[in-house]
C-alpha cells in the first residue's frame, strides 16, 4: 500500500505539532511499541540537504534542524543543528507517551523552525518495525509560510 498524502501548512518560528494514529482498515490502533519513526524535510524529493529530521519511539526522540543556514548535508562538517522534538509513539495528542495505541505525535521547538527556510519542500514519515520492515506511512509537500514578527 503507499503512502497517504498530505500537504502541511506550517509557520515559520511557531512550534510544529502534527499528530496521527496509525490504524488497521478496521479502525484498530497499532500498537507501536518497538517501532521507531522518521521525518525528514527536503527542498525536493531529490535534494540531499535536509531541511529538518524528526526521530524517535516510545521512550526516546531527537530533532535535527539546519542552523543558521536552513539546512545540513550528512557527513558533511556541519552536521546540523539539535533542537527540541521528534517522535512520541502510542502518545496522545498532548505528546504523553502511553496515551494511544497507534498514536504519532511530532513536534519541533520554534527555534529550529525558525531557521527553516520559507517556501515548497517535501517530507515523508516512515515506520521501521522491531524486524526492520520500512513502511513509508505519509508523504506530502511541507509549504512554509514566512513569519514577520523576530
């Protein structure tokens, strides 16, 4: 099955929510305990910079932002910049982990997205099983709308 597809609208410097719940056709909560998720923004599908990368499961999450340039090349010297965020897994819509089976919270704090350059880019979610098993769950343009007030 591919992806969903999804546009998001974000604003510059404002902190990024965006919450889901994975679920069988039947409406069933999966239970995420074990799986790990991963968000990465791109200018494009192509790009090798990346704009923002969520990480996390059930007990531990990470963000990586651009920094003061918008965006990071891994490997490269600048390796990005940490920020506050990432991934709840069987979370509410609050982020409380052990909230709902099959819950995906993400957040990045307003500093990293403030750095997030203005513009059209492209992100996807995946979800890596405990047997390694990838599946690509969202996928969509990530619009970002400049902010005014610094």
């Amino acid at each position: 099955m591919s992806a969903a597809k999804h546009d998001l609208d974000v604003d510059r410097g404002s902190t990024f929510k965006l919450f889901l719940e994975y679920q069988t056709a039947g409406s069933v909560g999966i239970d995420l305990n074990g799986y790990t998720a991963d968000m990465q923004v791109r200018r494009s599908a192509d790009a090798s910079d990346i704009i923002l990368h969520l990480q996390g499961n059930t007990m531990e999450r990470g963000l990586t932002g651009g920094g003061s340039t918008g965006s990071y090349t891994v490997g490269n010297t600048f390796a990005g910049t940490a920020g506050t965020g990432g991934f709840f897994l069987n979370a509410t819509s609050a982020g409380v982990t052990a909230g709902t089976t099959g819950g995906i919270f993400a957040f990045a704090d307003s500093t990293t997205m403030k750095n997030v350059p203005k513009g059209q880019h492209f992100y996807d979610v995946e979800l890596t099983a405990t047997d390694g098993t990838v599946t690509r769950i969202l996928e969509g343009r990530f619009r970002v709308a400049p902010d005014v007030t610094r």
